[in-house]
C-alpha cells in the first residue's frame, strides 16, 4: 500500500516556535517569552468598525481579492512608503501565512528551486517542502546582513525561480539599509529571478525604511507580502495581503480562490478603518516597543551574551555559543529549570544553531521578570 500520506506534507516539522509554546504550560510558574503576540489590545477604532459591520450585516463574501475600499486604502498606505500598487494589483489574504502559502502554489513546480535566507521565519522552507520543491538555503553574515558574494553565487550556480527576503526580520529584527537594498538591485536586474519580500513587521522599523518594491525596475518581478497582525496587534483576526503586477497577482488569486475564497469580511473592514484612523496607535506601540528592545539588549549584554542590536520588529536573537550546548538543550533547560521559554534558534533553520530567540512583544513586567530569571539560571551555569 502507498503512503497513507503525502511525502511533501509528511517530510515537514511542527514549528518550533509552537513547540516550545505549548510546553509552557506543562511547566508550573513558567514565563513566555515565545511567541509574536503584541500585548496591546486592538485600538478601539478597528473594534467599533468591526461591531458595525455585524450590525450592518456585512458578513456576507466578499470578493475574491477582498474589499476594494480596503485594497484602495492599502495602495494609499504603500504609495506612503514609495512603494507603487493599484488596487487590482493586490489581494487580501488570510494574513501573513496563507499568503505565503498562495505564492508559492502559484510558483512552484516540483523540483523548483527556492533561495531562503538561514536563519528565517520557519515558514518559508516549510511551504516549500509542501509543493515538491527544494530549498537552497543562503547564509547571512554574522551582523545578520546581508551576504552578497552567497546569493551572486547560488543564483549564478542552482539557477532558482524564487528568492525569499524578510525585513524587517523574525527572527533577527534587521532590516535593509539603502546601501544593501542597492546593492541588491544591481544584482538582481541582471538576473532572472523572481523576489518575494515578506515585509509583515514594516510599520515596526525602528530607523529608516527601505524595500526592494520602491524600485521600479524591479517591479515585475517583487511580490510583495504585508499585513496587520502586528501593525494593529490584530494577529487572530487575520489579515493579511499580497502584492504584485497584475499577471502575478492573478495566478496568486486562483490559489486564494480555491483556498479560502475570501479572507474574513468583518475584519477587513477592521483594517480599513485602521489605515484610516489608528496610525497614532502604530505609533505609540512602536515607541513602546523601541524602549522594550534597549532595555532586553541592555540586559542580555549585561549577562554577557554576545547580541546584535535589532533595529526592527520586535525579537533579538542573541548567541548561545559559549555555553556549549545546543539551541534545543539550552532552551530545554532554561525552561525546566529558570522557568523562562524562550525559542531555540534551530526552529529557523540551519543558520539559527548557536542561537535563541527572545520575544519583547510582551509587557515590561513580564520582560523584566523572565530576564531576572534567565540571568540567575546563566549565573548558576
């Protein structure tokens, strides 16, 4: 009898993330430290919106491609960034992931080739795998920027249809620089490839913006993924949306289709009313958040943990590598005995090993207590 199974889906691991996650609670007085979940409540505005729309009975499908009202104010929202889209060149989706998910059907082909960077979000090797395709891994340089000479040489070397960017970058929080977003384009025009940028956490940049999309010679061939979990902290109503020039965004659109039909109509008329009129409560978030990452990077460093500073979203990804253990282990143990989970770097790939990923999505108390912990179990090694 054949496989009961697929072998794509069969061959891919539950996220590490969840992983440690859902250990917590096996652990009596733990803290989580784990997962991207702002601890803001959604701004009162998206709430009203949504209330109303129950009221008004908009809960019925909308199109395919979501709300035009929303589609128009998400174009508005790019154009404010430099980055150019008309309304029938974007798809609102079930977030972030499902997304992702309809890219990469509309791509691949079993065998296909797809340039991840090491280390990334989980997702994007896992989703690969689900269609039959490989993943060629590139390696970032130890600052987490950007190593150039890796992807010149594994385009120019396994000829790959897709290249996947992250900035800013869970799990690392870097972002682009002008420089490198430059550099990038002289090495990408030459060449064909297409691009998908994952840009989910561009409202949380903690210096200046810079994408792959605001570049027109490029346009063709960028796909372009954004969303309001964490802009909005509006993560379980899940919208998401995805970008790209009109004959890539209607293959993209079949997937979505036959996938979801439609990402959720209550919460896109949400979204709307949070591009609208809550960019003062991204703001104040924001600000929240920047205090929240000097202060664990202040402490990380004081416990003399080799860490690089991030400069967006809302993760630092410190090195374990002078404890001598593994990622797993390290993590293991500061959860069963300093009480503190935190996600071991190999849950993103072969680049995170030596690696942890701290979260400072959650309030300044629980960050203080997890890191008054955390410092007294390394202090015990």
């Amino acid at each position: 009898m054949s496989n009961l199974f697929s072998n794509n889906v069969s061959n891919v691991e539950i996220s590490g993330i969840r992983k440690f996650f859902n250990k917590v609670s096996k652990v009596e007085g733990a803290i989580s430290l784990t997962l991207g979940q702002p601890d803001f409540p959604v701004p009162k505005n998206i709430k009203k919106a949504m209330i109303n729309a129950i009221n008004e009975n908009k809960t019925e499908y909308t199109a395919n491609a979501g709300i035009v009202e929303l589609r128009n104010e998400i174009s508005n929202f790019l154009r404010s960034m430099d980055i150019n889209y008309l309304a029938d060149e974007i798809t609102v989706t079930v977030g972030g992931s499902e997304a992702l998910l309809c890219i990469f059907g509309a791509f691949l082909n079993a065998g296909d080739k797809v340039l991840v960077p090491t280390p990334a979000y989980p997702a994007y090797e896992s989703c690969v795998k689900i269609f039959g395709a490989e993943v060629v891994n590139y390696n970032l340089n130890k600052d987490f920027s950007i190593n150039f000479d890796s992807i010149i040489k594994l385009i120019d070397d396994e000829n790959p249809k897709l290249l996947v960017m992250s900035h800013p970058s869970n799990p690392t929080g870097a972002i682009l620089s002008r420089i490198e977003r430059d550099k990038l384009f002289e090495i990408l025009k030459e060449r064909n490839i297409y691009i998908i940028s994952d840009e989910m956490y561009s409202a949380l940049c903690y210096e200046e913006y810079y994408s792959l999309a605001q570049i027109d010679e490029l346009r063709n061939r960028i796909i372009l993924v954004g969303g309001f979990s964490k802009m909005f902290s509006m993560t379980g109503l899940r919208v998401g949306y995805v970008c790209a020039s009109k004959h890539i965004t209607d293959n993209i659109l079949k997937v979505h289709q036959y996938n979801v039909s439609c990402a959720t109509s209550i919460s896109q008329w949400g979204a709307l009313e949070g591009l609208i009129s809550c960019r003062d409560d991204v703001s104040n978030m924001k600000v929240e958040f920047e205090k929240r990452k000097e202060y664990v990077y202040k402490r990380l460093r004081q416990m003399g943990m080799d860490t690089t500073l991030p400069r967006g979203a809302f993760y630092i990804f410190p090195s374990i590598e002078k404890f001598s253990m593994t990622s797993e282990e390290f993590c293991t143990r500061l959860l069963n005995e300093g009480l503190v989970a935190v996600v071991p770097g190999s849950a993103f790939g072969t680049g995170g090993e030596g690696f942890i990923r701290i979260s400072y999505s959650y309030s300044s108390e629980v960050l203080k207590e997890g890191l008054d912990r955390m410092e007294k179990w390394i202090a015990m090694l």
